[in-house]
C-alpha cells in the first residue's frame, strides 16, 4: 500500500519522556518557576517547543527565548540520551527497507538531535531523508516540515490520488494527523505514544495502531 513512509520520532519511534520533562523542568526552574510533576510535562513531547512554553505557562517572547536556550542547555548532553526505543522498532525498520520502502523522519525535534538520536539508537541507516526543525526555530510547524520531507522524497508531479495511496505519514500526536492532512497523505496513528484520549480519533487519522507490530504490519501491505 505504501511506498513512502514518513515517521514522527517522539513517542512514534522512541520514549523520550525523562529527557524532555526533565529538560523542560530545568528550564522552567531557570525562570523561577517550580513543576515538580514529569507527568503534567508530557504534553511537552511533540508539538514545538517555544509554542508549548507559550501555551503552557504564558510564559513572553524574551522568557520563550530564554526557557528554549536553557531546555536546550541541559538537552543537549544529558536529556538526548534520557530516551529509550521502543521494542521491535529496529526490526519493524529493517523489514520495511528490506521490502523496498522510502522511510523519512519528519520531525519538529531540530534536525541535529534528530540525527545524534538516530545515531545512538543505531537506526539512522534505514532512513533516506531525515527532516527536522531548525536550530534557530524556522520550520518548527509540522505541516511545514512534512512539506519539506515531501518535497524531497516524492517524484515531481505525483498525482494527487497517487500520493493519497501510497505515502504515509505515522506519529502519536494530532499535529502528526494534521501535518499529514494538510498535504493529502494518508495519516497513521500509534496510541502507544502520547496522544490524551481521543486526540487522535479527532484530528481524523486513517489509521490508528495500538502496537508497533500493529504498525508494521499495516506499512507492510
């Protein structure tokens, strides 16, 4: 069914939950703001980082600017590696290029620690294309990286009912789902990840998968 697959990285490929809560308590703490629960950070993992300081905590554009700067301060060599792949994510990987597919990481996380990730997990090699943000926070939206990673995989001048059967793009939040809408792809859901109930069924997936073998199983067809 699919020949080009896109995938999100956090909570889609790995669990990132202790590097990024941490890493966002960290930079709260700098702004004198204390959060001691790593749950109520959860929805932290996935959308934008400085769009997720400003809805969260209301937090102005210097203390955006700011809290970014000391997230990535601790990110950067401890909370990247506070991480851990999902079981069966590498094989799922292996068989997918084995049957001839294009996989590409569409990511908001910024390219550089999409790419040490990939590496420390010793996946990197079973991607084609790997599209993330900007370090200086250009390309951060989902839809606008999904439309770069398509730009860069699809044959020109695809027709629209081509790509709509045959490139998919798989991630655990709705910004996921709405990337995928927005360029007439076809949307998979995994609910393994960190999407709050129903997010997923309401931003209108094709697809949801409750497993990673699930989730081969349907990019395998």
């Amino acid at each position: 069914m699919f020949d080009y697959i896109l995938f999100d990285l956090d909570g889609t490929l790995t669990d990132p939950k202790l590097g990024i809560t941490r890493s966002v308590q960290y930079a709260l703490r700098a702004l004198g703001i204390e959060e001691p629960s790593l749950d109520k950070l959860e929805p932290f993992i996935g959308p934008p980082l400085a769009d997720s300081f400003r809805e969260f905590y209301g937090l102005e554009e210097e203390q955006v600017v700011t809290a970014v700067a000391k997230y990535r301060e601790r990110f950067t060599d401890q909370g990247i590696y506070e991480n851990e792949i999902y079981p069966g994510t590498a094989r799922m990987l292996a068989s997918l290029r084995a049957g001839g597919k294009k996989l590409a990481i569409a990511s908001s996380k910024p390219t550089p620690f999409v790419e040490r990730i990939l590496d420390h997990f010793e996946i990197r090699a079973y991607f084609d294309y790997i599209i993330g943000s900007n370090m200086d926070g250009t390309r951060g939206k989902k839809e606008e990286v999904v439309e770069e990673a398509l730009r860069q995989m699809l044959p020109a001048g695809m027709p629209p009912a081509e790509k709509k059967a045959g490139v998919a793009m798989v991630g655990d939040r709705r910004f996921d789902i709405e990337g995928a809408r927005e360029h007439g792809i076809t949307s998979v859901g995994v609910s393994f990840g960190y999407a709050p109930e129903g997010e997923l069924e309401q931003a209108g997936a094709d697809h949801i998968v409750d497993t990673v073998e699930a989730l081969a199983g349907l990019l395998m067809q």
